[in-house]
C-alpha cells in the first residue's frame, strides 16, 4: 500500500508540474529577414566624390515581449511588423544623420532580442537569447560584404545589443575582410578578457587614427554605477580626447569627461542625463547608458573620417 501510496503522489506532483507548463504561453519566432530584400536595409548613399567609408550600423534594442494575436509570446523583434521597424528606424535614420555624410550607410533590420534578455542581468540568458539575432546580423553583413567595394575603408558600428553584435561580428568576419576594416565602434556595450582571447581581430584603439581597431566606451555618473551585464569591460577609450589615461576632455564647453583607467568606463561630470528616464532599475539609473549614441555623435562623426582617411593612406 505504502509503495502505491508514494506511486500516487508521485503521478500527483508530475501532473501537477505538467499543467503548470501548460499555462505558460507559447513561445514563437519571427519570420527571418530575407537581406536581398531592399525593404530590409536602412541605406544612404552620400560619397559624392568616392573618397568616404562603408559605414555598417546595427540598431540597438527596442521591443519588450509581445504576444501575437493567437496568444503567443515572441522574445524577438518582428522585421516584417510596420510597428517593430519604425522602431528601429527611428534610431537609424537619426544616426545616419551623422554618420552617413560624406559616406555610404547600411543598416539591416534584424530580430533584435527584446529588453527582457538583459533585464535578468544574466549573462547566460543574454547570449541564449541574442544567438538568433546575431545570427541575422551575420548573414546581413555576408549579403553587404558581397556587393561592397573592397577598395573602400570598412567602418561598423552598433549601439547597446548593436555593439554586442560589432564584437559578434568581428569574430564572425575573416582576415580578408578585417583586412578593409578602418574601425569598429562598441557604443554602450562591453569587450570582455574572453572575447580579445578568442579574437586577435578585436584589437583596443590607443589614439584617433589608429586603423584595424575597436572603439569602446560606456558613460556613467560614478564608476560605482556600472552595469555588469552592459559595461564591465576590459578596455575603453574616451571619444572626445582618444585617450586611453585619465586626462580629463571637455564636451561641448561645459561636460567633463574622464575615463577610468581601472573600469575602463567614462565618468562625466556637467551632465545629468535627465532626459533618458530610468528604465527597471536597469539603464540609466547612474549610468547615461541611453546618451552614447548622442551625446558624442560629433566626436564620432569626425573620428569615423580621420580613420578611413587614414586606413586609406596606408592601402
């Protein structure tokens, strides 16, 4: 009796688990982008005179969870969803403002992972999720390498899970590719020990013009702020001064920025960042995770020039 007994109670417990997995919504993933479709670019086509860089751009982040109408959650943006890619294109259009004069400026739309991958601060969970966006990211950068003139400076550059997707994709290009890069921009993302040590392509920029290189910077308030999951990275160079010390820079006449030799994270002063809204006691709660595209945009638009006219001058 006494085994029947435990014999129930072990259906009991299974069939109460079970029913527990069965409330839980069912996941579904977003139909792939086709890259030689048009409609699947963001692209500006602004070298008049020939002598500018291919500038790659990944979007950052912009879609929570979402449920479909038949009651399934997707962790994914949706790049056929009107909705999902005016989203990123908000963010496209407004940093091709700045990088695309003088250049010419691609940006796929992709199935970005939604907020709720990093909200856990798990690293785990983090390249889990992201693995199928990048792997769109990757296969839209084959689709421009393909048809780029190989003549021409390489730049990428991506902003939040966008920079995650620079260091991805650094991994992912091949020496003859690396070959055409002028630089590579990390704007509000981290590099860690483990991806410079599985990467001899991820080298640190250590001044303006330096080619070949990575760019990365995270901003805070104080270094205490630091968001392991977003910014503990193993190098950093301040965007205003390209120095990789602790001499302090001044933005825009009244903004100090200081980078932290030992977080590698720039502390500004004369800036609040009031105008990004913290978002779950994640971003922008003492970090400025939200500024990096823009507060430094001019320093980036002159920077991406120097260093392809530079990359040019030694091809």
């Amino acid at each position: 009796m006494k085994r029947f007994h435990n014999f129930m109670l072990m259906a009991i417990l299974l069939f109460m688990g079970m029913a527990a997995c069965s409330t839980k919504p069912e996941s579904i993933l977003p139909q792939a982008p086709d890259y030689a479709d048009t409609a699947m670019w963001v692209t500006v086509d602004d070298d008049t005179e020939g002598t500018g860089a291919d500038v790659f751009y990944i979007v950052s982040t912009w879609e929570a969870d979402w449920t479909t109408d038949d009651s399934k959650v997707c962790h994914y943006a949706d790049v056929w969803n009107p909705t999902h890619r005016a989203h990123m294109a908000t963010e496209i259009h407004r940093v091709a403002a700045y990088m695309a004069p003088g250049n010419r400026f691609y940006a796929p739309y992709y199935r970005h992972a939604t907020i709720e991958a990093f909200e856990a601060q798990n690293e785990d969970t983090v390249y889990s999720r992201t693995r199928l966006a990048m792997n769109d990211v990757c296969k839209a950068f084959d689709q421009f390498i393909q048809q780029r003139d190989t003549l021409r400076p390489l730049i990428i550059a991506g902003f939040s899970q966008g920079g995650l997707a620079v260091v991805e994709l650094l991994k992912h290009m091949n020496d003859a590719t690396y070959h055409q890069l002028a630089a590579a921009y990390v704007l509000g993302y981290k590099v860690t020990p483990e991806d410079t040590a599985s990467c001899h392509r991820i080298r640190p920029a250590q001044g303006e013009s330096d080619t070949g290189v990575t760019i990365c910077y995270n901003t805070v308030k104080d270094v205490k702020y630091v968001k392991p999951v977003v910014a503990a990275t193993c190098f950093g160079i301040n965007p205003v001064n390209w120095r990789t010390d602790d001499t302090p820079a001044t933005l825009h006449d009244s903004i100090t920025v200081v980078l932290s030799p030992e977080y590698h994270v720039l502390v500004v002063s004369g800036y609040s960042g009031a105008e990004y809204k913290p978002y779950k006691n994640l971003l922008n709660v003492g970090d400025i995770h939200s500024c990096e595209p823009w507060l430094y945009s001019e320093c980036l638009k002159k920077n991406i020039s120097v260093r392809a006219q530079a990359w040019r001058a030694r091809h």
